[in-house]
C-alpha cells in the first residue's frame, strides 16, 4: 500500500487516511495476508524523501491499519528513525529493499524485534535500472542475501526472524 505521490504503481492514489483505509479493506477482501505499507518510492529515478516527511506518511497509516484488520501490517522503508516508529506503532515486519545497509538500519530492526524482509537489488534505487549486469544472477543475489542474513545474525536478528526477497525488477532486466 503505496502512501506516496509518486508511486509506480498507483500514482499517489492512497496518500490520504480514508482512502488508504478503503485500499487496505479491498486488499484484505481479496485476500492479502499482509499489508504492506511504504512511504517512499523506490522505483527509479525517484527522489528521496526525508525521515520527518516519511514518518508522516507512513504512521498514522500503520496506526490504523494495525488497529483495523486481522492481518500483519509490515512497513517498507530503509529509514532507522521509521522502522521504529512503525514497530512502536503496530507494525509486524519491517521491509527493506536495501536489506537493512543504511546506517543504524541493522540496530534499530534488532531493537524491534520484528521479523524483517531482505530484498536484493543491483544498485541503489535511483539508479538500478542503469545497465545492471551479473556473471550469474542466481548465484549472486544467493551470495547477497546470504552475507545479509550473516549481518543480520551478528547483529542479533536470528534466522527465524528473516524472509528473504530476490528483487524481481530492481537491479534486474
């Protein structure tokens, strides 16, 4: 559930409390087991925005949202400062495209206690569409996500807390 102005998919649809609560009850109806809310666009060419602007949109939709359904809520960001936040405010997993390499990211996911998604991704987000190339995807995004749960357990994430996501369209052709 995009709560940004520039999403890929939806354009800026679901920035507002009411109509991202309608969004999130469709989702639930059709059968969505988390809903998963980010407040920065990752897609390429995105700008990035700053901590207090994503805090404001993405917590009080995690608020409601945790409060509404049944269902895990998990919050996409890359930002310490929001994962916790988001945990503080209901959220059940963190989401991280940059599988927890921002500064203070690792600590602060360990302090929440959440489980948490590690994505794999050739490059940063602005720029991962810039002629990404492998020797062997596979076996590089395998070797990635491997080194980042390592990073993880050292910092005191253990295993059963981590999902593991292989980027489908980020860094990839």
């Amino acid at each position: 559930l995009n709560v940004t102005p520039d999403s890929f998919s939806d354009g800026g649809r679901f920035m507002a409390r009411d109509d991202a609560l309608r969004q999130a009850e469709r989702m639930v109806r059709d059968g969505a087991a988390i809903l998963d809310v980010g407040g920065e666009s990752t897609r390429p060419g995105a700008a990035e925005v700053a901590v207090d602007e994503e805090l404001d949109r993405v917590i009080p939709i995690v608020e409601t949202l945790a409060a509404a359904f049944g269902v895990p809520v998990s919050v996409d960001t890359s930002k310490p400062e929001v994962m916790r936040a988001a945990a503080a405010a209901g959220a059940g997993m963190i989401n991280d495209v940059t599988a927890l390499r921002r500064q203070g990211a690792l600590e602060a996911a360990a302090a929440t206690g959440l489980p948490v998604c590690l994505m794999h991704m050739q490059g940063e987000p602005r720029t991962m569409q810039t002629a990404p190339q492998y020797g062997d995807v596979v076996a590089d995004i395998i070797g990635y996500l491997g080194q980042r749960m390592q990073a993880c357990e050292r910092a005191g994430i253990g295993r059963e807390r981590l999902l593991v996501d292989p980027g489908f369209g980020f860094g990839k052709t």
